[in-house]
C-alpha cells in the first residue's frame, strides 16, 4: 500500500521512540539523517501538535524549509502522516507514494493497521531475535531503546 515505504515511530515518550522502523529509500533516509530534517519536517511538527492524520500536500505552506520539496526529490511525491497519543505516550507514522496519492480508504486501512500495532506494542521495550531478524528480512531498518 505505501510502495516507497513507511517510517512508524512507537511510544515515544521524551522525544524518543521505544521502536523505530523506516522502510523509506535509503538515499532519503541518509539525507533525512544527515541534514537533521526531523526537527525541521513539517509532518512531525504537525504530528506532536494533533491526533488524527493530513497529507504531506496540506503541510506545503507550514514547509519553511523546504523538507517536504526535498522528499520529492527522492521520490516520495504523495504522503500522509498519522499521529496517536494515548495516557503515556505518543506514535506517529509517515506514509508514501510516488504515483500517486493515497485514497481515503487506503488512509484508513493504514492508520486502522498503525493503531493496531500501537496498542501490541504497548508496554513492550525489546523485541525478540526472532521478530528482529524476521524484520530485517523484510529490509525494514529499526531501532529500539
């Protein structure tokens, strides 16, 4: 559903997630990473301030510097982000497309599935070697405190 991949950031609690998976193209990651865009993205500014979800097209104007035109580059045209905050902690998930954009009932497939995974992964703090390396065989980068 999200062919140019996901990064999903569970429980995060002092501004740092208890898990972090990113399948986005590794080029963009490394770039993310590399300019520190996350304390500059628009979409996870958006996702610590609400709950719910909005397209990366509706953020262009809170873009000042230019995070989201960057992402394009890469090829991550089309996106949403999802934002949850329970009693102990917050999640939020990021989701792209570069053919087109995403329709409402994918929207709500992908946050219905997010919300599942928050609550399974409540409470939890590492993950088996089992779960581990089945993730990594789906080249699904992660970390975890």
């Amino acid at each position: 559903m999200c062919p140019l991949g996901f990064a999903l950031a569970l429980h995060i609690r002092f501004n740092a997630p208890t898990f972090l998976f990113q399948t986005f193209p590794e080029n963009w990651a490394e770039a993310y990473a590399r300019n520190g865009f996350v304390i500059r993205d628009p979409a996870v500014h958006w996702a610590f301030e609400a709950t719910g979800f909005i397209r990366w097209r509706d953020l262009r104007e809170r873009d000042s510097t230019g995070v989201i035109e960057q992402s394009r580059l890469y090829g991550l045209k089309y996106g949403f982000t999802v934002s949850i905050h329970n009693d102990n902690s917050r999640s939020l998930a990021g989701f792209a497309r570069g053919d087109r954009d995403f329709l409402d009932v994918e929207i709500q497939e992908l946050m219905e599935k997010f919300q599942e995974l928050d609550v399974l992964t409540a409470g939890i703090q590492v993950l088996s070697k089992k779960d581990t390396d089945a993730l990594q065989r789906m080249s699904i980068r992660m970390t975890h405190r």
